[in-house]
C-alpha cells in the first residue's frame, strides 16, 4: 500500500496511522473512534501534490468515451481522488456507478418545486450504493492479500460483498439479523456463495459478533466502518456536481441507517471545494424511520453532539439500526453544510414509495425517506421553490418486493398508521385486478377505473 499518498486520520482525537496498521476492526486504538483517508500531498495545509481540478474535469470526460475496463466504473475514473492502492490494475470492479441522475416532474409539481432530482444508487450492479464503497474496500483487501472478507448486514452490504469477492475469487462471511432482512437481499449473498448466518440478534448485535471475530481470524472487515468503504461511496458525489457542470445543487437528502453514507458524500464534496473545483457544498440533509432515529433524536436534543441508541423497528429493512456506526462523521456533514436530521413514520414512507414509483423509477423503502423527509422540510419553509434539490436512493425496488405488494394489497400499515394518508394511499394503490379470459372483461376492467386511477 502506497503510504506516501494516503493515510488513516482518526476521527475523535486526530492521530494519523499508515493504512495497514489500522486495528482489524478499524477502531483508533488511543481513543476508539473511526478513522477516514486523507491525502497529505493535497488535504493538509501546504501540500504539493494537489491535483489540478481542470485538468481533472477534463480527463473524466474524456475517460467517458474510453474503451479501458477502468474507466467503465463510476468509482475508478475518479480515480485520482482515492489513490488507496499501489496498482489500479488490483483493482476489482463490475462497472459500479455512473448511476442516473432522474427528473421526478410529477412529485415536483405536488411539491412545488422546479428543480426536483433522484440520483440513482439502486441502479449499480448489485441493486444498492454499497457497490460504489464495496468496490474500493474489497480491492484494499485483495491487494493485501486477504482471502476471507465479512460483514454484517441488514441485506445491501452483504449482497454487494458476496458479488465483487465472488469476482476477485475470495471467501466471504455475512452475518445477518435472524428474521429480519427482505429476501431479495438474501437470495443474492447465497447466489454469490457467501457462508450466511442468520444470527439470533438484530444489526448491532452482529457487527459486534464480527468485530470479535475479525480480531482472532485473519478476515478483512468490509462494513462502512472500514475507511476505505467511504472513499468509493464518496463519488456519487463527484457524478452530482459533474451532472450539474460543477454548480452544485442546493440540497442533497439522504437516507441515515449506518450513517456511512452520508458523511462519504460530505467527504466528496468537501475535496472538490478543496481541489477548486466546485465553490461551495450542499445542504445534506439525513432523514430517518421513526423506528430507528438515533441521530433525529440526538439534533432534537442535544444538537447533534452525543447520541443514545435505540433499539431499532422499522420496515424499511435497509436502515433498521439503532446504533449507527458513522453517526459522528454525519453529525459532522450535516453541521458542516447548515442541513437537518429529521425522522418520519412508517406511513409517510410507505406513501413516498408509491409516489416514487408513480414517476416510473421505483426504490426500496428505505430510499423513499427522502422523498417523505423532503415534504416535511418543504411544509416549514427549509427548501424553497427556487431550490434545487437531489434525493439520494439508495437501493431498487426489487430489493423488497414484498413490501411493495403488502401496500398495493392494503397489508402493510396498520389501520391506525394508514388513516392519516387514506386519500393518499386509495389514489396510489394499484393490486391486481382478476378477469375473465376474454377481451370483454379486460375492457369492463379498463372501464371500472376510469376516473378513478390519476
């Protein structure tokens, strides 16, 4: 590993280490916090081995038209912003990012708003954001000579794990809470020949099992704990400010589980306004399930500065954690940009979702807490007409199925949680309507919702 061009920086108290002497858990053996790369020929004061931001705008453009495998990936033509291994030619890749960047014309009119943005992560290989972190991690942990990687995971992390190791031709270990991952998720880590257990707690009792584990066995810890995780997840921020031609939007709304992803984002921004190639970075804003709101209730509380755990319920699977790793890093983000921490409840969600797919683009429900988080901050004035706004999804729709079934056959919510969005939930619902084989009963079928379906 290259030291001279990165190093680990804690996160609490500062001390600086080469990559390869982190701790296998990747905590900071004097304070216990995280760490994050920085890059000292550009991030620390006086460095002079900065990039030059133009000639970096230009080289990614033309890298678009480039026939090399590298350049395919939506992490690796950033390349020069996350030189964490010696050879890029280590480098193990199923063409992650380039993910789109969706107009939603029908949810900015209802909210009205001009300049309404999804950025698709759901559209990388393996259906999540992981993949853009899984990408770089695994490729430290390849050039390293690893030949077991783990995680514990809610689904994405360990379908995205199982796929780029399946590729490097490396073992992987998931573990997952028993009962409580949607099964697409699931299906994946099998179909990549992961070794899955399904353990008897919830998230936070199985990274604490794998924390253990990684410190007696020589297995290379893959969840966003690991820095290096961060680094990949950091360049849908550089595709964002790119789609925009560098003038970045006002707002990026992103949803908080672990909390990796948010701060990654805020990373990315924060060297592109140090390299000079953006002029001032968004207001990230984290939304949560009311379920699982360390960190909504920590900025209700306390400003953002400490956090309790909680023991986390919510349906949207993807961000059922109670005890988020990354919550200082996002505290950070969201202090350092003027954003917010909100939370919403399992209504608001599940009627977001069904309007996202109204705009024929489709998530999982845990992406849908943007789209319901941003009509809260609409209501009380914190987004604007005039702004510009991006909402961050991180996994596809089929990741769970069964929850987009659950509602369109009036099963997922309570009664008590689907009253207060009736009219909402009645205009949305679409089940599957049972006929004849004939043309004539297809064509009653057509008449019968006429007026009734927008």
């Amino acid at each position: 590993m290259n030291d001279n061009l990165h190093q680990l920086r804690c996160f609490g108290c500062g001390a600086r280490i080469r990559g390869e002497q982190a701790a296998p858990d990747f905590r900071c053996v004097v304070c216990g916090d995280l760490f994050e790369v920085e890059y000292p020929g550009w991030n620390q004061r006086g460095g002079t081995d900065r990039p030059n931001g133009g000639a970096l705008k230009w080289l990614w453009r033309e890298r678009r038209s480039s026939s090399e495998l590298l350049d395919h990936s939506g992490v690796w033509r950033f390349r020069e912003l996350l030189p964490i291994l010696d050879s890029f030619g280590n480098a193990v890749t199923l063409r992650e990012g380039h993910t789109p960047l969706y107009h939603l014309p029908r949810a900015a009119k209802a909210l009205g708003i001009d300049q309404l943005y999804a950025k698709h992560q759901g559209m990388n290989p393996t259906g999540s954001f992981k993949d853009t972190g899984m990408t770089a991690a695994l490729s430290v942990a390849k050039e390293r000579g690893f030949e077991w990687v783990a995680c514990a995971s809610t689904g994405n992390t360990s379908a995205a794990m199982a796929a780029y190791a399946a590729r490097a031709g490396m073992r992987s270990l998931v573990l997952i809470p028993e009962g409580k991952i949607a099964w697409g998720k699931l299906s994946q880590a099998m179909d990549y020949g992961a070794l899955t257990c399904q353990v008897k707690t919830d998230f936070d009792g199985c990274l604490k099992v794998l924390t253990e584990i990684v410190r007696e066995a020589p297995i290379y810890l893959l969840n966003s704990v690991n820095p290096y995780r961060l680094e990949g997840q950091k360049t849908p921020a550089i595709e964002i400010a790119e789609s925009f031609d560098w003038h970045v939007p006002d707002h990026i709304i992103v949803p908080g589980g672990n909390l990796g992803n948010s701060s990654a984002l805020g990373k990315g921004f924060r060297e592109l306004r140090e390299l000079g190639m953006i002029t001032r970075m968004p207001k990230i804003t984290v939304i949560q399930a009311e379920g699982a709101n360390p960190l909504a209730r920590s900025f209700r509380t306390n400003g953002g500065t400490a956090i309790d755990p909680v023991e986390a319920h919510t349906r949207a699977t993807a961000i059922r954690i109670g005890n988020p790793a990354s919550w200082r890093k996002a505290s950070r983000v969201v202090l350092e940009t003027g954003g917010w921490c909100l939370d919403v409840t399992e209504g608001e969600i599940a009627v977001a979702k069904a309007e996202l797919g109204r705009e024929g683009i489709g998530s999982e429900p845990a992406s849908a807490v943007t789209l319901a988080g941003l009509k809260k901050l609409v209501a009380d004035g914190r987004v604007t007409e005039s702004d510009t706004v991006v909402l961050v999804l991180t996994g596809h729709t089929l990741k769970d199925a069964d929850y987009t079934i659950d509602f369109h056959r009036g099963q997922l919510l309570s009664p008590e949680e689907a009253v207060p969005f009736a009219s909402e939930i009645e205009a949305l619902r679409r089940d599957a309507v049972e006929v004849e084989g004939t043309p004539k009963a297809v064509l009653a079928a057509i008449e019968a919702v006429k007026g009734r379906w927008a």
